[in-house]
DNA sequence: CTGATTATTATCAAATTGTTAACTAAACAA
DNA sequence: TTGTTTAGTTAACAATTTGATAATAATCAG
C-alpha cells in the first residue's frame, strides 16, 4: 500500500545465513534489516515495520513460532507477511507454521532465487488482490493509480482525470515515445475523435500542476516522459 | 462478499493423486471439480470459475505451465489462486513457475495435509489483503464491522445500514479509489439495479452524520476513504 | 528566415457530483 | 392489524469540475 520500497526483515542465528539472504535481497531491490534471535526481531520488526518477516524456527531466546505467534497476536503486523525457514523437511511443523498464521513455509538449504520468487509472488497475490496496479516512482515523483494520487517530494498534487491517465500512461513507460496517435487511442478510445490541440493542453496542465519538467516533447512525433 | 463455498480444480493425469487431493480438500470443505489434462483444465476452468486451481506440471495435451500462462493472459482469471505441482525438486521450474504467475509451488510427493494448510494459507492472507473484517480504526474514528459500529473519539454515530457498509467498504482499503461500478456490485450486489445518485446521497449522508470528510470525491473515477 | 509544429490562454460546452425533498418500502411497537 | 418511524431510492435541480476548441503566441528545424 505504501508506495515506498518493500521492507524485509531477516532473523536467523545463523550469520551465513543472513549475510547470503540479505545480499540477494538487497540486490533484488528490497529494504532489509536484521535480527539474530527471537527477541531481537520482534523488537526489529516493531522499529522497522516491514512489509515482510523472514523467521527462521530454530533460534535462541524465542523460536520462529513464538515470534510468528507473538505477530499474529498483534494487529499492528496485521498486514505483515511471515516468511519461516527451517532445516527440517517435516511436515508437522510445516503445519503447525501455517496455522500459527505463516504465509510461508521454506525449507533449507535454501535457494535465495526461489525464496525471491516466493516473497515476489507473495506480494503480488496481495497487490491484486486489495485491487492495486502497479505505482510508478522516479526522483521523489510518485504516481499510484489504485489511489489516483501524484505526489512530488511528499507534496500531493490533484489531477484530473484525463491529466492523471495521461502522465501515468506515460511514466509507465518511462522514456518511450508516444505518438500522438498511441496517446489518443489509449486514453480516449479508438472511435472518440478529439483534435491534436486537446493533448497539447492536457500536457501543459500537467507540466503545470507538477510544476516540473518531467514530459518531453519530440518534435513532429510525440510526447515522452524523463523524469 | 459471497460467503458460498470455495471452489477448487483438480487438475493432474494420475486418478489416484486426483482421488487422494480430492478426498481431503472435500473433507476440509472445499468444492471440487477435476481435470485429467491441460486442455481439459482450461476448460472447466471457465465453466467451474474456481477460486484456487491446483495444476500438475506435466500433463498430457498442455503442462501445467502452459495451462498457468494462459490463465494469466486472461483477465477472468486474475483473482484465481494457482498451485502448481511437480514431481522434479527441480529449482528452475519451481522459478518458472512462480514467475508465469503461478502462486504457490509444491513438490511432490504430496502431503493432503501440507497442500490444505497451504492453500487456507494462501485464501487467509488474501482475505485479509482485501480488507476483510477486521475494526477499522484511524484518527479517532473506528469502525466495527461485527458490531456494526461505529465511532469518532469516542462518541458513538449511528449509520443506517446501507450507510455502514459503504463507509466500511472503503475504510477497509484506506486510500484506494473504488470505482462507482465497484461500490455497486460490492454492496448493492451485480444483479440489483439502483441510480448513481444513490450512492452519492449515501455517501451525503455518512459525511453529514460523522461531520467529517474521510470520504473524498475523486471525479470522473469514484470515492475513497481518506482520513 | 520561413513554414510547420507546439505552447498558451481564455472560453464555452459537457459531464459529474452535491443537495434537497418527496416518495416507497421495510421494520417495529402498540 | 394499524399507525409510526426509519431506511432506501429516486427525481429534479444547483453547483462544480472537467474537457475540448479556437485563436494567438512562441518555438523549432531546415
């Protein structure tokens, strides 16, 4: 929901472990802190607040299920996702995970590349199921169409309609030109008849608003956005 | 909205893993039909409209990977679980898996018991993503659905029923803009007919009954919550 | 410099929403 | 049942916002 990088904090005891997982997540783009016991991460996780928690079973002071019980119990982490690793292949606990209100169960060794796609697919079930689309952000300019929202350096500015699908359609695609004619099918239709001036116009309205210069014209072809 | 039972293919070309699969999600409550091959699957796929589809890799006619890309090229689909099994512990397919858009992945040989905990795993935290039943409460105002409550710093407001579930409706997803099209099938249901200023009186009435802005007007497009 | 393309501005039309009041249906108590 | 209250819907109109166009100025490429 945030429009912010992805958060992900990591508990297990075992340093290799951490320092293997967290490299390949960082790299993946993701946020990520760490905690070495039970307790730490759940002290982590109330400073930290991530979007996801990554729980081994087996640590000192408190064990993942513990942590994962403690979590579920407490709405503030209410939509956090809990990731649990454990070395045993066995079933009972996979379970007993689950129920205790996991979202996922990994077993070791573990494959940084399938824990990756697991956490992606995790949140990209979530992501379409509250009815979100993808949120474009580039130099502190966030655009996010499941909220109809702009906002430039935490400052939230209101588009209209047709000015909001444009620049979004644009920043989708960050530096790819758009004709005209791209432009005029995509938010206006294809049996919608519009002269060329009305993009003209919408464009500058934006350029406006934002007050910045993140659309660029390309002389006799279209309209592209650099930001 | 609909609370009817959830509904689960079975697709995978040996009948004794169908029967076992079966027999288990049935005995947890779920609804099944199944499927002996790719084509087969799609197919019931659009009559049955399962919640959750539960695919073998390799079968005859189309995989399971073939069957998973094309379930996600189509938009009837989009909120279909898919759960993809195999008999290789193979890395590679597990990552293909999930990045055709597959939700979960599970090895074989199956546990019923594994397999159902995943899969009530999976519904729970989408349930939740979407903003299930839980009490709403921000700034001062809460809102509990199970009670039907519903109140600001803590003074109790009475809304009418229609004017709860709408307000409830958004503040379950804070921020994101439903569409009038949604606000109707959501509360209204799809096959109820009413006018659109229906939903602005209610709506009208929420604001003047809480005193509050929280729901904001985004024109052209729909309501949100915002407070 | 010149012609073509784009930017700007103001204006008007159209679409959308807000508001009120009246009417109908449902719930409830006597 | 009857009368009364409450909730839900609709219609009519006002207010607002948005979108399109035209006319003019500015800009760019050749």
């Amino acid at each position: 929901m945030a429009d912010a990088p992805i958060k992900i904090l990591i508990a297990d005891d075992e340093p290799d472990i951490i320092e293997i997982i967290s490299f390949h997540l960082m790299k993946a783009g993701f946020d990520i802190a760490t905690a070495r016991d039970g307790s730490e991460a759940i002290e982590k996780a109330k400073l930290f607040e991530p979007d996801c928690i990554i729980l081994d079973v087996m640590m000192p002071k408190r064990t993942g299920f513990e942590v994962c019980e403690y979590l579920r119990s407490n709405s503030q982490f209410d939509k956090t996702l809990i990731v649990l690793l454990t070395a045993l292949n066995d079933e009972a606990s996979h379970i007993k995970g689950l129920e205790l209100g996991g979202d996922d169960f990994v077993s070791k060794p573990i494959s940084p590349k399938v824990l990756i796609s697991r956490i992606t697919a995790l949140f990209r079930r979530i992501q379409s199921a509250a009815g979100d689309s993808k949120i474009v952000t580039t130099n502190g300019l966030t655009i996010n169409p499941a909220q109809y929202r702009t906002s430039l350096n935490g400052v939230q500015y209101i588009l209209a309609k047709k000015e909001f699908e444009l620049l979004y359609l644009l920043a989708a695609q960050k530096g790819r030109v758009f004709l005209r004619n791209e432009i005029l099918s995509q938010i206006w239709g294809n049996d919608v008849i519009v002269g060329d001036r009305t993009i003209d116009v919408h464009i500058r309205k934006i350029r406006a608003k934002l007050g910045i210069n993140c659309i660029t014209t390309v002389k006799g072809v279209g309209y592209k956005f650099d930001y």
